[in-house]
C-alpha cells in the first residue's frame, strides 16, 4: 500500500474510505500559531496551551477555533 504524507489542514469532499488503522496525528500549534480557522469548520488541531495555557483539541466552527470547553481558544 502506497504511503503520503501531508502537510497542513487535509480536507475531502467525497469522505475518507476505508480502514484506519493505527493512530491519528492532528497538527500541533499554540493559540499565537493556530492558522485561521475561517473556511475550514469541522478541522481539528491540538493547541498546547488553548484551554487558558492547558492543552486541549480545539474544532473550526468555520469563524474562530472552539475548546471542548465550548468557548474560543485562549492561552489565558
């Protein structure tokens, strides 16, 4: 099987197929480093210091980066 290897947000428009095997990486990035998450809703990213400096995966609702806390990213 053929292996690639991706940099940034990966985004499908048809939906992945098949079996995942194995662990899932999302990027690293702290709240000064996250991109923009306008255009992109639904991408995942894990911010180091998101949850008022505590790491956490944080979601794009398509405007702003939002923690499981359900608010905005923040470093404090």
């Amino acid at each position: 099987m053929a292996s690639t290897t991706f940099s940034g947000p990966v985004r499908s428009t048809g939906g992945f197929v098949g079996e995942v095997v194995g662990l899932v990486q999302v990027p690293t990035y702290t709240v000064a480093t996250a991109p923009s998450a306008a255009g992109i809703a639904g991408t995942i990213v894990y911010v180091s210091d998101g949850l008022a400096g505590a790491p956490c995966l944080a979601v794009s609702d398509g405007t702003d980066w939002i923690s499981p806390a359900g608010t905005a990213i923040a470093d404090s």
